[in-house]
C-alpha cells in the first residue's frame, strides 16, 4: 500500500496530477488509474519522500514486502492456508521477478508505463491480502499497524 500513497504524495512534484488523473476513490487504483499514474512518472527523477529514484524506491519497497513476509512466515504452523496462500501470491506476483530485471539494465529515462500492468498485479494481490487482514486479524475490522520495531 505504501507504492500506492507514493505514487498519490507525488501529485505535486514527480506526477502530472492532470496526465495521472489521481483523484480516484479508494485505496487501490483500477489498472487505468495504474496506467496513468505510471505514465506520468518518471522513472529516474527522485521519488517522494525517499532519497533515490522511483526505481530505488520500488526495489526498497520489494525488499521490504519480503521482509515482512518473510516475519510472517516464521509464524506457519499457526497461519490459516487462506492466509499463507494470500503470501504466496504476493511473493509470487511478476512485479517481484520484474524490478531486479529493471534495477540491474538501469532506470534511464523516460516513464514507468512499461511496469504497470505487473505493478497492477501487485497492488491486485496486496488488496486481497489487506482485505484478509481486516477481515480475520483485527478486532476492529479495519487495519491496525504494527508499533515501531
């Protein structure tokens, strides 16, 4: 989720809000929406609120979803299959083989709409989870983060 507020933060600076069209309901962006929001960013210029480009920023994020995943999975004989298998997919997902792919040729110019459809996917999938989540793992029915490690 937090590619999906990135990309929404950088109406300002990094994306035409005009080209991008980001004022869409909800959390989750169509793959329209997707589309448009990658379309006007441009890969090597700095994403907000990190210190490298949108491309370091999507490796970062990777890296960190694995992370996480990988703290979740230390929990498996207590997961219900619904919930491991929800992991899985997100892991599984073309988006996580296709950054290392665009991080090692390089960012170069231009913008992010040759990854939407696969960062689509991804936000599809983190739905499904979050959606999960709310559902099974809080008291409240609505997402309740973690405290600071």
């Amino acid at each position: 989720m937090n590619i999906v507020l990135k990309f929404k933060k950088a109406i300002d600076k990094d994306i035409d809000s005009e080209a991008a069209n980001t004022d869409y309901e909800g959390v989750w962006p169509s793959l329209e929406e997707t589309q448009r929001m990658c379309a006007a960013s441009n890969r090597a210029s700095q994403a907000p609120q990190f210190a490298g480009t949108w491309v370091e920023f999507l490796a970062f994020q990777k890296r960190r979803t694995e992370d996480e995943c990988s703290r979740i999975y230390t929990a498996t004989p207590f997961l219900e299959a619904e919930h491991l298998q929800l992991l899985i997919d997100l892991e599984n997902c073309s988006y996580f083989n296709f950054v290392p792919w665009v991080v090692t040729f390089g960012a170069g110019d231009g913008d992010l709409s040759f990854m939407a459809k696969q960062l689509h996917e991804y936000f599809e999938r983190a739905r499904r989870l979050h959606e999960y989540a709310n559902r099974h793992l809080t008291l409240s029915g609505q997402w309740e983060p973690f405290p600071p490690r």
